[in-house]
C-alpha cells in the first residue's frame, strides 16, 4: 500500500507492507535512524517522534495511520545547529549510552511546550514513559530543566 | 516487520467499518488508537486477517454530555478526554484515573474506547466503567444498537460481551452525584505500568461503592459501609475477590493493598 506523509517538511510516499509501523518505515524506508526502537511495545519510549505536533511512540503507530500527517523526528527537530533542548543535553550531560537519548529529547519538547516552566516534579512525571537503562536520569532532569528556560 | 501479514482496512464511516467487520467472520481486529494492539500484533499474540483502523470515521470522534452521562465515541483519544473541559467536575473519578494510564505519549494515541474494549483486568478506564454503572453502547450489521452495562460487559481476562461482528461506537459515564465523593489510586511497580491493585471509589455519605482492578480477571464493585463495619467488609472483600500469586505480587500483598488502601481512599474522602 501506498503511504503519503510529510517527514521532517519533506513529503514523501513510500510502497509499504500493511503491517509495517511507523518507526520501520522512518528507520528502514526513509533511512532515519535517529530514531531508535527499545521494547515494540510501547513501554520504553526509544521510539518517540511527534505526529501531528504530539508526541507518540512510533513502533505503536502503523504506518498507514500517518497517512497525511506530519511527522517530525530527531534529525528534524534542529533548524540549522541544535535545538535547546539538544544543547541541554549536551551541556548537563544528560546521556550516557545515548540509546534513549532521541526518545528523551522528542518527548521533553513536548513536555515544555505543554509545560514551559516546569518542576522537577513535572519533568519526572512526563518523562515516566521513557526508560534511561544507563540510570542517568538526574542530568536528563537536569537538561529539560535548563532547556526550558531557553525554549 | 514483526507482525504476521494482514491486510489493512481505513474505513470513513461508521456503516463501512460495521460492513467490513461483520463481513470477516471473526477474522478481523478494530485498531483504533493501537496502545494495547500494536504491543499484541507486535508480539504476535494475535495474527488476524484483516486490520480496521477506525481512526478515520469523524462521526465516531466527539464527546457529549446526553441523558445524564458523559458519552464518548469509539474515534476519540484519552488525552482528548483529559484536556476536555469541566471533566474534573462532571466525571471526576475518570479525571482522577486518566493520568494513570500509561504515559503521555501513550494517551495521545490510546483511545478510551479501545481501553474498554482490550479489557485488561487492571486498566483504569474500565475500572471506573464498572465503577460508576455505565454502558457500553454496541453496533452490529442488523438491529439496533445493543446497550450493555459494564457489569455484565466484562466477562473475563480481555474478554467481553461485544460479539465478533460488533463495532463498540460508545462509551457513556454517568455524571457526578451530588453529595459523592470520588476517589482513585493504584499501586503499579512503575507509574504507568500495569497496575497491581487499582481501586475507585464512590463515596456517598455512609456507603461506599468500591471498585477494584488488578485482582480478579475484571474489575469487581461492591458496595460497603463507608463508616461503621468499613474494616471488616474490606476484608471480607479483598478474599473474595479471589487473588493469586504472579510474577509482579502475591495474593496476600494484593489482599493487603485492597484492606490498607482501601481505608485510606474512603475515609479520607469523608468529612470528619
């Protein structure tokens, strides 16, 4: 089947396996591989890219769900440079193995566009759908904090 | 890919998804907001033939306050219920709930409908479903529409009363009581998990009705002494509900958290 979607400001169509999810297509089809694939079932939060403005995992997505939509994923996110909240991350050591890293930075943008002064408290409950196996959540706290400031 | 082959259906109406579900004789999964079908055909728990994605019927997608109770249609998203206004006072219990299913990004897709129909024992959104006696409302290729009551809708461990050429098209939740209290909690190993005891509560001057998920293979409400004898029928309820030792928690500490936080969530609510 045929899926037509904007990636990144980009439209693009791609022939596609019904079955395939969203992440596979921006992983295998569209060579986007920023964004990583943890657990394929929701849980873990690797997978995060924002659909029509929203965070959501993709490999819960199918990819004909994206038909028309927009999607943007990590490679998108900075116009030119870095986005704050990438150079946050950078700048307070908010990743260690880097694998959730994506995932993290999709999903703090939409926490602080939600929220754009928020507390610990707030951070660690809107990050609650993605792990850090590396434990290095105090620094990522740490980045959505200062991000926040500059976003 | 890690689902097995099928074949993907993205009907417009409510009419056509009805057709082609009924027309796949029991070979055919609703895909609406996906949270709970995605992880299954991931895993490949199921293989159905064909896959209909409800998500594009605009008549399935709204919520709306009629006869006494807030109804929300099969197309509409849990963080839509959540941002909707006045939820927090017209049904305050699923306000309380909303925030303890799964994550954001999860509830940006996740429908309540969908919920409702996956049926797992220790969602929220059925919980208080059956919690404050509302309905489900279900839609075949003949008749009318079937209206089921939650207490009967749920029959087990992900199985309901919708027949395999239904569609469910609506939820509906009856609107706060005046002089309720409604109170929800859940203890899970991470926010977001699956809970092992969830409990809801709707409070009414001396008597209590208490619903609790995680426990038996549905959600079970029964209604208690708020006050005098509230101990004693907790206990009584906890080993009813019949708990079994699994892999997150035995059956004592599910008894233990029904006694210990159930006390807690209902008189706290009561005024002194």
């Amino acid at each position: 089947m045929n899926v037509s979607l904007t990636v990144n400001g980009q439209a693009v169509t791609r022939d596609v396996d019904p079955r395939t999810t969203l992440v596979e297509l921006l992983r295998n089809h569209l060579s986007l591989t920023g964004t990583h694939v943890g657990c394929d079932t929701g849980q873990c939060g690797a997978c995060t890219v924002h659909l029509d403005g929203r965070a959501v995992k993709a490999c819960s997505v199918l990819a004909g769900q994206a038909q028309g939509a927009q999607v943007t994923t990590i490679e998108g996110l900075a116009d030119g440079g870095l986005h704050p909240m990438q150079s946050a991350f950078r700048e307070c050591h908010g990743l260690q193995c880097g694998f959730c890293t994506p995932g993290m930075v999709m999903a703090a943008v939409d926490l602080v566009k939600r929220h754009p002064d928020p507390d610990e408290a707030t951070i660690r409950d809107g990050l609650e759908g993605n792990y850090c196996r590396c434990t290095g959540y105090h620094n990522i706290v740490r980045a959505v904090r200062r991000a926040a400031e500059q976003m | 890919m890690k689902p097995a082959a099928f074949d993907y259906a993205r009907p417009a109406t409510r009419r056509e998804a009805i057709e082609l579900l009924a027309g796949a004789q029991g070979e055919a999964r609703v895909l609406a907001g996906g949270q709970s079908l995605m992880a299954v055909l991931n895993m490949r728990l199921a293989e159905p033939a064909l896959v209909i994605d409800i998500t594009g019927i605009d008549e399935l997608h709204y919520i709306e306050e009629r006869d006494g109770a807030l109804c929300v249609g099969a197309a509409t998203r849990q963080a839509e219920l959540a941002a909707h206004p006045g939820l927090a006072e017209r049904v305050p219990l699923v306000a309380q709930a909303l925030p303890w299913v799964g994550h954001f990004q999860t509830r940006n897709r996740g429908t309540v409908c969908g919920s409702v129909a996956h049926a797992d024992p220790s969602a929220e959104l059925p919980l208080c479903l059956a919690t404050l006696g509302g309905e489900v409302v279900l839609e075949g290729r003949r008749g009318r529409p079937r209206v089921v009551p939650a207490a009967s809708f749920f029959q087990g461990v992900l199985t309901t009363d919708r027949a395999p050429g239904e569609l469910i098209t609506e939820v509906r939740f009856p609107l706060a009581q005046a002089q309720t209290q409604y109170r929800f909690t859940e203890v899970a190993m991470r926010h977001g998990d699956f809970a092992i005891v969830a409990l809801a509560a709707a409070i009414r001057g001396e008597q209590v009705d208490l619903g609790v998920g995680g426990v038996a293979d549905r959600p079970v409400v029964r209604t208690l002494p708020a006050g005098d004898g509230l101990d004693e029928a907790l206990n009584e309820f906890a080993w009813a509900l019949g708990a079994e030792d699994d892999a997150h928690a035995t059956a004592a500490y599910r008894r233990t958290l029904v006694r210990e936080l159930g006390r807690q969530l209902i008189t706290e609510a009561r005024p002194c």
